[in-house]
C-alpha cells in the first residue's frame, strides 16, 4: 500500500481506478485511428478526484483533459501530464497571460473577450483557443457563421493567438428520440463546413454521442460520465455498446447499536416510529457529506442484507434499522456491492429525484477518498488531514 494520509471517521468513498481505464479503453475502441479522446475531468472529475482520474485516463490512451472552469484546469496541472488541456466553460481574459505559461487552452465566443485577452499576452507568448458553437444548447457559444468567421480571422491575424479547435455541444444527444440531434448536428457541419482553414481539434460528442453516433466524431470526442462508469441516461442504456463499469462506491461503518421498544421513535420530528422491538444501528454519515435528507427510507447493505434508513438523515448521521444485532464496526455500503447485492448510482439518483451525474459530485470533501488500482489501495485523499 502506497497510501500515506491517514482517515479516522468511519465513512470513505472508493474509486476504482481500473474501471476507469476499462470505461476509456472500451471507448477508444469505437474510434477510427487518429481519432483524439478528451477525459472529462471537471467538477474534480465528478466527485471522484480530478488529479488521479487524470493520470489513469491518459495511462489509458485518453489523448487530452477537459475542464469547467480555469481554475479546475489550474490544479489538473498539478497532475504534470503533458497532454492538451482545455477550458469548456468562460474564463476571464486576464487568464490569458497564465493560461499561456501554463499551455491551458481556453474557450472563446466573444470577439470583445479575445481583443482583451490578447492585450494581456506577452510579445512572445501565444494562447491557444477553442470556439465555441452554440447549436442549439442555448448556453455558451457563437451562433451564426458570421460570427464564427469574425472570430477566427480575428485569431489568423494575430500572432498571440492560435486558433486549436471548435467544438460545441448537444443536448438531447442521451435521448431515444434523435430529431433534435440531427439538428444541431447539421447546424455544426455547415459551420464548420464555412471555416476557410480547420483547425486541429473538431469536436461535438460527449459521452452520450461517442457511444451512438460514429458521424459525430469528427476528429475528437470528449467523454464525461460514461468514463466514470455512468450511463448518460436511463433510456440510452440499452444502446451502449459495451457494459459500463462503475467506479464510485460508498461505505460507513455502523458506529452505535440499541434496542428500540414498540413506540419508540427516530431522529428529528420523530417521523419514524418502531412498530415492534426493533434494533437499530447509527451511521456517521449526513447530509453535510452529501448523504441528502431525501434518502430517508433509502435501503444501503449491512452485513449482505439490504436495510432501510429509518428517520430522518441528520446533518453528521443517519440510523438503519436492522434485521437483527450487528456488532458495531460492521461495514454498511450505500452506493456499491456488498455480497450479492448492489445499490446502484442510479438507484440513489432516483430515490434522490435526480440523474446520477448529481450523485457523486454532491459527496463532500470531508469524505476521505480511497484509490484502488490493480486491487491495491494506491492513495488516500482526505483534504481534512492533509
């Protein structure tokens, strides 16, 4: 065990890094040859540890890293991977000048923004930049060719300024119902179709598309939750072209067991009430972890056996009730599997009311991250210790 920072509450998170690498590898096996591979690793990759996702994408032959926000780019450098990294999301133009130092590409769709950013650069500095298209998304991005030429003849011209890629991105891509893909499918081509000189990196597909629809590749995907593990939604799962391997799970340990007589009654607002005598075990887990008040009646796994959350889950805790005594230091695992039996990401993001991409990054930083690879633990992240 390589791992050296210490935890000492009773609830972790794991992070499969070999199911990572299987979720990339499978993926880049639909991709003609050339074709580039862009790991997705915003939001601290999902909640699951932007640095070392990072590292075991590109291990796994993902060519470039994408981000959110310049300064999630900012600490993805701390990885020291020498592979293109890019902005999806607005930055400021005074990024310019250390986006340049850093070699980060950032995304552009303002002519105003770029003759700004091009004022911080430095004489022999050049910034690298990806215009983005808005088809159809309604979020970020030029959406006539008019403004598309502007833009590019803007960056030809300078010699600050270079033009690496035009991408944008879908919204129904995860639905069964294709109308409006094709759409904004079509929109892109005739844009990219008026660009005088193309540049290195066209792409469109997220993970949704990459796994669907081979036109849309282009010379570059993106993948974002399906490398996590993650179908894009409920609908598309029976069109994946490989089974997804989830790589977060979540665990606890029971901390406190007692006997419960009929009538007695749980956590806030006494909304649960024992029909019988009834043991029930305490959790260290809340929803100041991202553990969320909505999951009360959710069933995690103890000792092999799906058992109901009972009252109220408390900002630090949560109870169970138990088919029969446990010993405390038993392990309950939320998310994952446990035996036979498996709570999905899925299955909380319903009980929740919400997709699963929601799930992980909504797990806290207080909950000390465990990376395994090859069966071994490989780091332990616990920001609250280091």
């Amino acid at each position: 065990m390589k791992a050296e920072t210490k935890f000492y509450r009773d609830t972790w998170a794991e992070v499969n890094l070999d199911h990572i690498t299987y979720n990339v590898k499978e993926t880049l096996k639909l991709l003609p040859a050339g074709e580039k591979l862009f790991a997705v690793v915003k939001a601290n990759a999902y909640g699951h540890g932007d640095i070392q996702v990072a590292k075991t994408a590109v291990e796994a032959g993902a060519q470039g890293l994408a981000v959110a926000f310049f300064d999630e780019a900012l600490s993805v450098k701390k990885a020291g991977l020498h592979v293109p990294l890019l902005v999806l999301g607005a930055s400021s133009p005074h990024a310019a000048q250390i986006a340049a130092e850093q070699q980060i590409s950032l995304a552009v769709f303002h002519l105003e923004w770029l003759k700004e950013a091009e004022k911080q650069l430095t004489e022999d500095q050049v910034l690298h930049v990806h215009i983005k298209c808005d088809t159809g998304m309604g979020r970020l991005g030029v959406k006539t060719v008019e403004e598309l030429n502007a833009l590019a003849a803007f960056i030809k011209e300078s010699p600050k300024l270079f033009l690496e890629g035009v991408f944008t991105h879908f919204a129904t891509a995860d639905e069964l119902n294709t109308d409006y893909f094709e759409e904004q499918y079509s929109v892109f081509k005739e844009m990219i179709g008026a660009l005088e000189v193309k540049p290195p990196y066209i792409h469109c597909a997220n993970s949704a598309a990459s796994l669907r629809f081979e036109k849309a590749y282009f010379n570059a995907v993106r993948l974002g939750i399906s490398m996590y593990g993650l179908s894009p939604s409920d609908e598309m799962k029976k069109e994946l072209p490989f089974p997804l391997k989830q790589a977060f799970s979540l665990h606890t340990k029971i901390v406190h067991v007692k006997k419960l007589n009929k009538g007695e009654k749980v956590s806030y607002g006494a909304t649960y009430e024992a029909q019988k005598e009834e043991w029930i075990a305490t959790l260290p887990i809340g929803y100041a972890d991202g553990w969320l008040r909505k999951l009360q009646g959710q069933v995690v796994l103890a000792g092999g056996k799906r058992v109901p959350i009972v009252g109220r889950v408390c900002m630090d805790q949560c109870m169970i009730r138990l088919p029969e005594e446990m010993p405390i230091g038993t392990t309950v695992t939320l998310i994952g599997k446990q035996k036979d039996e498996e709570i999905t990401m899925d299955t909380i993001a319903e009980k929740m009311e919400t997709i699963n991409y929601e799930v992980p990054c909504i797990i806290t930083a207080r909950v000390p991250r465990i990376y395994k690879q090859n069966g071994e633990i490989t780091e332990i992240v616990n920001p609250l210790v280091n």
